[in-house]
C-alpha cells in the first residue's frame, strides 16, 4: 500500500507527570511540551484517557474542559486552576 505522508518526524518532548486531589477528584495527568503545538501543551488524563492540546486561551472558553475532558464544572475548575498556574 502506498502512503502519503503530511509529516514524520522525530523530536525531543519534554513531559511532566503530575498527580493531584481536587476537592472530589484525583488527577493523574502527564503534561507534554513540544514546539509542535506552538506554545500549547498537550494535557493527558491517564485515568479517562482522554487528551488535549491546551493553550491559556482554551482555559478562558466557556465549557471546553468539561467537554474535552468529560468533566462536571466543579471537577474542571480544579483542573482549570491548576493548568493556570501550570501554563503562566
């Protein structure tokens, strides 16, 4: 079969591994920087395995966090508080 690659390519990333409590969650999140994602990280929930790429804009908009990590608003203004320290 013949592929038609977009890209391929290999780069040094640098991933932190994070684990907190919120007030009724834990979070167990592995947070990837990479000039990829032009200034935004790549945020992982390793228990839900659902994934990201999150910039301080994506924090400031209105339910994203509660969609893109299947969350009710209170779990994900514990997640949003941390990612906004974590991202200024």
């Amino acid at each position: 079969m013949e592929r038609f690659f977009l890209y391929d390519d290999v780069e040094d990333t640098k991933t932190r591994f994070v684990s907190f409590t919120g007030r009724s969650l834990r979070y167990d999140l592995a947070i990837v920087q990479s000039t990829k994602f032009y200034g935004k990280v790549l945020v992982l929930d390793m228990q839900s395995s659902r994934f990201a790429i999150i910039g301080p804009d994506d924090l400031e908009e209105p339910g994203y966090l509660e969609y893109v990590f299947n969350k009710t608003e209170e779990e994900a203004e514990d997640l949003r508080e941390y990612l906004m320290e974590l991202l200024s």
